[in-house]
C-alpha cells in the first residue's frame, strides 16, 4: 500500500501552493529524433505522452512536455524548448480546463496548425458545474481515457492511413487494459460504496467515485488547498474532526504539492490509524499509465480492506 506520512509529506522537495501558478520548470522529455518518418507528437504531460506511445507505436515520436514526478505541474512555465517542440508538432494532445493554458498560447504563434486533442472537450464534461469545481485531473477517469483512446487511433490514422490497422489494434488491446481497470474499480464499489474518503486535493477524485466512494472533505479545504490559499480556521477544524470522529476510511493525499493544513490532515490520519494513499499528477520512475492506474486501484483496494 502507499502510504503518505506526515514526516513524508513534510522532507519530500514539493510547492507550498497546490494548484497555483509558479515559476518552476520541468523541461520537455525529448523526442527519439532518429525516426525522422515518424508523426510528430506532444503531449502536454507524459501521462498523455505514455498513451499515445501505446497507441502509435514505432510510428510516433512523442515529446512530453511536464513529466517530472517530483514537482507540482502547476508550476511549469513553458519556454523556448517546449515552443520548439510544439512549432513541429503534427498531433497535440493537451488537457484542456485551464490545466495547460501554454499549450494554447503557444499554438496561437504558429503559421499553421496541427491536430488538436483537447481531452476536457473530449471529456463532455461541463467546465462549469453548478455546484462545485470542474476538476480538470481527467486522466484519473477512465471513461474519458478510453474515449482519447479511440480518439488518438483515429487521428493517427488521418496522419498515417498506411498504419491505421496498426493503430487500431494497439487502440483496441489499451482499451481491453482500460476495462479491466474499470472492472477493478467496480469490484471496489461493490465491496466498499458509499464509504467515506477525505482529499487533500481532488486529483484522483474521479477514479475514487468510480469505485463507489464518498468524498467528505468540505469543498473549501480542498479548493484552498489546490489554489495555494489558506484555508479558513474553522474550515480546517471541519476537515480535522472527519479524521478524529472516524468518518472517513482514508486519506488521498497529493503526494506532488504539500503545505502546513495538508501537513496537518496526513497527521490527524496518521493518529487515528487511518491510511493514507498517495497520488500523483503525472507518471512515477519507471510506471506506464496502466501500472500506475492498477497501482493506484490496489492502493486503495488495500487501505480499504484493512
């Protein structure tokens, strides 16, 4: 299981804000340049760079422009490496909902333009929810997943008509993959729907209420949280009691962005013997998007089961 401790949270090199805007850079994974046939790909973070891999194969060459496990993406400020990057692009794959705005700031000095996945619009989720924020971590939902997916098949085919069949088989095994994902999260739910869970921010919210649970944490705790504001006293002491009056069976915690209050929440769980499961925003050393999801649902399949 994954455990984020207090002593953790606190010496791991993280922003003070969550999803504030910064000055931090990451840098873009360089592209294989020795495939000079191959269709120009960039994908504002390696999560999505990871998925198109599956699906384009041999045939893409991939540029993942935040892909640093150790620092909050909300810091990244893209620079002239990354607008080099996105000047030969013949695929982007930005997240949309305001996530990766340089995307689009930069794609607006280009001549011409390439083809554009915006996972958010792709998404069909409303940006502007009634109640509530739009949470924007959309790799955390696998239906979304499985439509880029089939989207980026697509697309890559219009690019390589040559290699269609190739990319719709790759498609067609990452979606079986995706599936036994969600059967995954749906064997949770049966299990364990409508127990109570406590974020620090809402990044794997979604693959949470796909496995039947039930978020406590007042929305001001985790929008100050992931606004880098400070979150109000009594608010504070709210989100507090859900750990000491045992309301909730565990704790997701950013392990990528950290601060006094989330500081304070992964040590009220600690007190009260309840687990403490860490996520992160973009892809960990040496996982691909798939064992990181099945890596995620058995962290929390586990605390659950404790």
């Amino acid at each position: 299981m994954k455990r984020l401790s207090a002593l953790l949270l606190a010496t791991v090199t993280v922003a003070a804000a969550g999803c504030s805007a910064g000055t931090g850079s990451a840098g873009p994974a360089a592209a294989d340049a020795s495939n000079e046939a191959a269709i120009r790909v960039v994908a504002s973070t390696d999560v999505y760079g990871d998925i198109v891999q599956v699906v384009g194969g041999t045939a893409v060459s991939v540029t993942s422009v935040i892909d640093n496990p150790d620092k909050d993406p909300h810091e990244y400020e893209a620079d002239a490496q990354t607008q080099l990057a996105l000047s030969k692009a013949q695929l982007v794959v930005e997240n949309g909902g305001g996530y990766d705005d340089f995307v689009a700031t930069m794609l607006a000095a280009r001549s011409s333009n390439p083809t554009l996945v915006d996972v958010t619009e792709l998404s069909g989720y409303d940006t502007e929810p009634a109640e509530g924020e739009f949470n924007e971590h959309l790799w955390y939902d696998l239906p979304t997943v499985v439509k880029l997916t089939d989207r980026l098949s697509s697309d890559l085919a219009a690019l390589a008509p040559d290699q269609a069949a190739t990319f719709t088989a790759n498609a067609a095994a990452f979606t079986d993959r995706l599936t036994a994902l969600q059967q995954d999260a749906a064997k949770i739910k049966k299990d364990h729907q409508g127990e109570g869970v406590a974020i620090t921010e809402p990044v794997p919210l979604y693959l949470l209420e796909a496995a039947g649970l039930s978020n406590k944490t007042p929305d001001e705790f985790s929008e100050a949280i992931e606004e880098g504001t400070d979150v109000p006293p009594a608010v504070l002491a709210q989100t507090l009691s859900l750990f000491d009056g045992r309301q909730v069976e565990l704790l997701a915690a950013n392990e990528q962005t950290g601060g006094p209050q989330t500081e304070a929440v992964v040590a009220a769980a600690d007190k009260n013997a309840i687990p403490v499961v860490g996520f992160t925003e973009t892809l960990p050393a040496g996982e691909t998007y798939l064992s990181w999801m099945q890596k995620n649902l058995d962290a929390v399949s586990e605390a659950l089961d404790d």
